[in-house]
C-alpha cells in the first residue's frame, strides 16, 4: 500500500489532474472575462448580439435604441432601417427613425413616421407624446394635446407628457391649467427644476410675484446652474422692486451664459434704477 501511495505513476497523475484543473480554470477566466468586457456596455452587447444573429430585427432594434442613447444617431439609423427591412410593421423601430428624424429637425418627416408607428403599434406612449411636440412646434396646439392626452391615457405617470401639456395651456393662455399640470409632473419627480421653473414663468405671466420667486428658487436648490431659474428670479425680484437683488441673478445668469440677452436686458434695466 505504501508502494502504491509512493508510486511515481500516481504522483504523475495528481499532477496531470491538477494541469487540467488549472487549465480548465484560466480557460473560464479567459472567457468570462471576454465575455465581460462584450457586455460592458449596451452598445458592446448589443453590437455583439446582432453580430451573432444579424437576421433578428428586436437585435438590431435594441442596438439602434443604445446607439441613440450614446449620440450616435447615423449609425442609429442603419439599424433601425435593418429592423424593419426584416421585420416592416415594427412599430417601434419606425417610432425610433421618426425620433432620430425629429432631432435632426426633419418634422414632418418625423411625423409621418410617428403616425405609421402608431398605426401599427397605438400604444407606444412616446410616440403619442413626440408627435405632439411636433405638432406644438408646428403651432397646432389641439392637435398637440389630443397626443399629450392619449400619451397620459396610455402611461399615467408619463412626465414629459405632463409638462408638454403644461406648454399649450400657457400659449392658449390658460395659466391655472398649465400650473396644474406642471404640478402633476412635480408629484412623479418631486426634485424636478424644470417643473418648478415653469410654475415661476406662470405666476410672473399672472403677476404673481412674491410666488414666481418661491419657485425660481426651489428650481434653483435642485439644479443651481439652471440660467432660466436665475433669469425668472432676476424678473421675480425686479417685480416687487428689489432691483439690487435682481441684479445679482441677472449676473449669476450672465455667468454661465455670457450670451443670454434676457438676462443682460435685465440686468442694463435694473441698474437703470
């Protein structure tokens, strides 16, 4: 027995297992970490996906979808066309183009996209919600709420569609329906400047002044570099005569946007005082 234990051919064979054991395992390391670094980002999985199965529109779909989202909407573009040439009536792929058009500021391209999404798919919320910015950027304010209205029927929660909703009842001079809604999107994303701002804009249009500066300054505790907050509040402040403080804001604006001409009027009008 101890023969046995001492025998050279035994010990070879713990050494050879042991070999294959840590070969086996630099293996794994080697691929888990090729692996890792594939997945590192959506873009790398997805761009890995589609490789790998070129023929599947939901892999070129998704990849278009985490290209936009770094900026690169050229090559965003040829991969939401691949998706609807293998697959035509993927109404989201052809919501996707519509965006991409959109931001390239081709609107009624962008439109015709989003009403073919729609027809094939009516329940894409963003896309209800797009094409009534591109309607309110055309001037077509109840075309642009009838979409706002249905994004929200289809998602409750859908913020944008909340403040966009806000933006037409402030330009048909509905100011109280326009701070409801704001408030709407407030009640989603309590720490949301934009939100807070546009209520400050309503109550300056109303000539409420003392209130416009509560919210110039609640938009400006969550987000301090936001210049419109600063501008508002530089207006708030004029309005009720404390023209000294206003000129300050005015500055503040003027600091992280040197070129914006609301602030630098105000700030001339102030010191005029």
């Amino acid at each position: 027995m101890d023969a046995v234990k001492g025998s050279p051919y035994s010990d070879r064979a713990g050494m050879v297992s042991a070999a294959v054991i840590i070969a086996a395992a630099l293996a794994l390391g080697a691929a888990s970490y090729a692996r890792n670094a594939v997945w590192s980002t959506p873009v790398s999985l997805w761009a890995d996906i589609t490789a790998k199965s070129p023929m599947k529109a939901r892999a070129h779909y998704n990849y278009a979808t985490s290209l936009s989202g770094t900026g690169n909407l050229n090559e965003a573009m040829e991969e939401n066309l691949k998706a609807i040439s293998l697959k035509p009536g993927y109404g989201k792929a052809h919501f996707n183009i519509g965006a991409i058009l959109h931001a390239w500021g081709r609107v009624d391209e962008a439109i015709e996209k989003y009403r073919l999404a729609l027809a094939l798919k009516p329940d894409i919320a963003e896309a209800r919600n797009n094409l009534g910015y591109a309607y309110y950027s055309k001037g077509m304010l109840d075309e642009a709420m009838r979409e706002y209205a249905m994004a929200l029927k289809i998602k409750p929660g859908h913020l944008k569609a909340h403040l966009n909703m806000g933006y037409v009842y402030r330009d048909k001079g509905m100011l109280d329906e326009a701070i409801t809604e704001y408030r709407k999107a407030l009640s989603i994303r309590p720490a949301y400047a934009m939100a807070r701002q546009n209520i400050g804009q309503a109550f300056m249009l109303k000539g409420m002044f003392r209130e416009a500066e509560s919210e110039f300054r609640a938009a400006l505790s969550i987000d301090p570099g936001a210049v419109d907050a600063h501008t508002g509040l530089g207006e708030a402040l004029s309005g009720l005569g404390m023209n000294r403080e206003a000129a300050l804001e005015f500055e503040a604006a003027l600091g992280i946007d040197p070129r914006n001409e609301k602030a630098a009027q105000g700030l001339a009008r102030t010191k005029a005082f």
